[in-house]
C-alpha cells in the first residue's frame, strides 16, 4: 500500500515536470434535448375579382330651339345645311307659327305603326315670303307620351315646294326613327326655312302635342 502511493506521487510529480496538465477522470455531462422550433404556417391572401360596371345604354337628348320659350337651354338646331352656316336665331312672332310662317297645318293628329291606318300625315306649311325661301327643313322627334323620354333629333329632311309657294312633307309613322320605342307616344317636329345660301330665315315654334303615334292594336 506504501508503495501504491510512493507510485503515484511519483508519477504526478513526473508529469508536472513535464509540464503536461493532471487529466482527473470527470463525468461525463448528460446531453440535453435541444428545443426545435415548429413554423406556424402563415395565411396567403387570395386574390378577389373587382366587379366592372358596364354602362347601359342611353339615349342622347338633343333639344331644338323654340322661339316662344326666351329661357329655353340645351344645344339648338343644327347651325349648318350642308357645308354652309345658318343664321343666327331670330325673334319670335307669337301670333304666327313662327317667323317667316303665315301658318302649318297637318292632315292626320294620330297615326299608327305598322299595317293600320292612317300610318302617315302631312304637314304643309305656308311661307310669308316664299319667293325668299330656297328650301324648308322639317326636324322630327319622337317623345313617350307617359314620362320626359326622347328619342334623338332627326338630322333634317327637305320638305316639298309646292306651285302654289307651300311646302309640304309626308311623315310616315313607320319609317319615322325611333317610332316603336314606346307603346304610346308624340312625335314632335319643327320646320326652318333657308335661303339659297343655307342661311336660316324663318323658324317655327316646337310643335309637341299635335301628332299621336301608337302601335297598330
């Protein structure tokens, strides 16, 4: 047992010499269970379909001028026959048709479309000074007789001269633009006298409620 121990402080004393480090037998130390991390799975947002509008239709109101109503607004009659300009509008005469008419009548107040008659009716009007006038327009428009809807304007027809100085037009119900648009309506119209240069020399009022229109029943 002596010896044992003069042993080993020898060989403690040997490696100190040496200069080697005393190595003692450790324990070795318990490993540990690493914590692992789990991802949380995010949401992706999903792309959404945004709705168009498709604008519907609508009908574009191009309002004429009248001579009787001074306040009236909106773009009036065409200023132009052709490629030559109109005059300036003139001022009304209230007791006649308009300036430059002595007077317009029309043959048929209701007509029909389709295969009833009357589908069609004349208007004749007659001039102050015919021997001034080159050509009448008439504009025709066609109006629901139960709310504010309208049919655009024409964009003008030449009426007829007749020998005796007046002039005429036959407005048929069912080539009129826009005369199966409503069940029960009003066709409107107003005429313009020109001189031979496309000058406008006469007007007449707004004509609204003179010619019914309505379906063949």
């Amino acid at each position: 047992m002596h010896k044992l121990y003069l042993v080993t402080v020898l060989a403690i004393l040997l490696q100190a010499c040496a200069g080697m480090p005393v190595i003692f037998p450790t324990k070795a130390p318990t490993p540990t269970a690493t914590e692992t991390m789990t991802a949380i799975p995010t949401s992706t947002p999903t792309l959404t379909t945004t709705p168009t509008i498709t604008p519907s239709p609508t009908i574009v109101r191009i309002p004429t001028y009248d001579p009787f109503q001074p306040t009236a607004t909106g773009i009036p009659l065409p200023t132009r026959v052709g490629q030559i300009p109109m005059a300036p509008l003139l001022t009304p005469t209230p007791t006649r048709p308009g300036p430059g008419f002595l007077s317009v009548t029309i043959s048929e107040k209701k007509i029909y479309w389709g295969s009833c008659k009357p589908n069609a009716t004349k208007i004749i009007a007659k001039m102050e000074n015919p021997e001034n006038v080159y050509s009448v327009i008439v504009f025709v428009q066609v109006k629901s007789a139960f709310k504010e809807d309208y049919t655009p304007w024409t964009s003008g027809d030449v009426m007829e001269r007749r020998v005796d100085g007046t002039f005429s037009y036959l407005l048929s119900a069912n080539t009129t633009r826009g005369h199966n648009h409503y069940k029960s309506s009003w066709i409107l119209f107003q005429l313009v006298a020109t001189n031979g240069f496309g000058e406008a020399i006469g007007r007449t009022k707004i004509y609204t409620n003179e010619i019914a229109l309505s379906p063949c029943r």
